[in-house]
C-alpha cells in the first residue's frame, strides 16, 4: 500500500536527528533535536486547488527544508510521516 496525496499536498519523511556533534560528542536523545529536513515520499498531482491551478514541482526523492510547525503528522504502516502543502516548504536542498 502506498500513501497518494491529494491536491496540492507532498509526504516527507523527517531525517533522524544527529547523535554525535561535529567535533564528535555524543548527544543523549533528550538533546537531540530534529532536523526540519526531510525526503519527499510522495506528491500530490497539483491541479485546480481552489482558484488556483497548482503546478507541482517536488518529486520523490527531493530534500526539502520544511517550517517547525504547520505539517501534519500521521502514522503510516508503522512509520512516521509528514503531509504538508508544497506552498509551505521552504526550500529545495540541492547538491
């Protein structure tokens, strides 16, 4: 089974937070904050969403940066995931 947004809508899947710091010290999970990183899973096909036709331009396996709040957050076959609107993500991250 596979998650199929609707409209405007993308899927992401967070990154796992950092266990060490750059100069090497591990970090207890309490100090451990998550990334607002993620990888695209799934993208809605965009269209008409409301009076605006919507073109998508994410695509599975983008990183994408994503604001702290306003993804809505399920859970999927056991697994975590994030379903948000493109217009909300922030950013493209790209090599």
């Amino acid at each position: 089974m596979k998650l199929a947004p609707l409209g405007d809508k993308v899927v992401l899947k967070q990154l796992e937070a950092e266990e060490t710091t750059k100069s090497g010290l591990i970090l207890t999970s309490s100090s451990q904050e998550k990334p607002q990183e993620a990888i695209v899973v799934a993208v809605g096909p965009g269209g008409l969403v409301g009076d605006v036709n919507v073109e998508m331009v994410l695509k599975e396996g983008d990183r994408v940066i994503f604001p702290r709040y306003g993804a809505t957050q399920i859970k999927f076959e056991g697994e975590e995931y994030l379903v948000m609107r493109q217009n909300d993500i922030l950013a493209i991250v790209k090599d």
